[in-house]
C-alpha cells in the first residue's frame, strides 16, 4: 500500500500562534499588512469606513491584543485591563459586511506574510468565530 503525505505539515500545538507566526516582529508585520490592505483595496471600503481618518490607533490595539490572543504577551491587558471587546465595539456598526471584510482581510494579510497554511486556517476559524461574536447590527 501506498501512502500519500500531506502537502502541509501539521499544526504544532505545543507552539504558540505568536511564535509560530514569528513573535513580536512576525505580528508587526501581518497587522501592518492586514490595516494596509484595508486601506487599500476597494474590497474592503465598509471595514475601512468604521475605522474613521486614521488608522493608527486601531494598529496600535490590535498589536497590542494580538499578542496576548495568540500566545505571546499580554500587552493589551497589562496597559487597557480585559479587552472587553463587545463593548469597546459597540460604537462601530458592525454587520455580516464588516465581518466578512475583517475575516477576508485578515486571511490574505496571513497570506502575504506567508504564514502556513495549517496556521492560517486555525486563526481563521478562530477569528472568524470572535468576528461573528462582534456583531451588533442586523443585516
């Protein structure tokens, strides 16, 4: 019998997400990539319209909370308390639109910073989930 081998190597789950992705640098790189795609992609028009002028700030957090969410420091925490996420939202509109764009974003950022695909998935699906969560408004 032959057997076949995955094209892709398996997820290492005794690795965090943040080391996996490269640490500090790595997540620098794929949240720059993700808000500067956001800024430039006509896909992305409705995400980017929560966002208002700048989109520094919303870099910063999202840095900041990444961290901490996918295995490496708590920067978020230790400077803002819990994320509180829902309620820190509920000024923007968010709907299925929004949703869609952030996840949509988000995956070719992972894409571009060439993040395995194993790993893209599994961020995806969780990201996808905290996403939907974040709804407020009915589509």
């Amino acid at each position: 019998m032959i057997r076949v081998q995955p094209m892709v190597e398996p997820l290492d789950r005794t690795v965090s997400f943040y080391d996996q992705i490269g640490g500090e640098q790595g997540l620098k790189e794929l949240v720059e990539r993700f808000y500067d795609l956001m800024d430039l992609e006509s896909d992305f028009k409705e995400l980017r319209e929560t966002h208002g002028e700048s989109l520094d700030n919303a870099r910063e957090k999202l840095f900041l909370f990444l961290s901490g969410y996918l295995g490496g420091p708590d920067r978020y925490i230790s400077q803002f308390g819990h994320p509180r996420l829902k309620a820190r939202h509920m000024p923007f509109s968010i709907g299925s639109v929004e949703r869609d764009q952030w996840v949509v974003c988000m995956g070719r950022a992972m894409m571009d910073q060439n993040i395995p695909e194993p790993i893209m998935d599994r961020m995806l699906q969780s990201f996808f989930g905290v996403a939907d969560w974040m709804k407020n408004r009915d589509d």
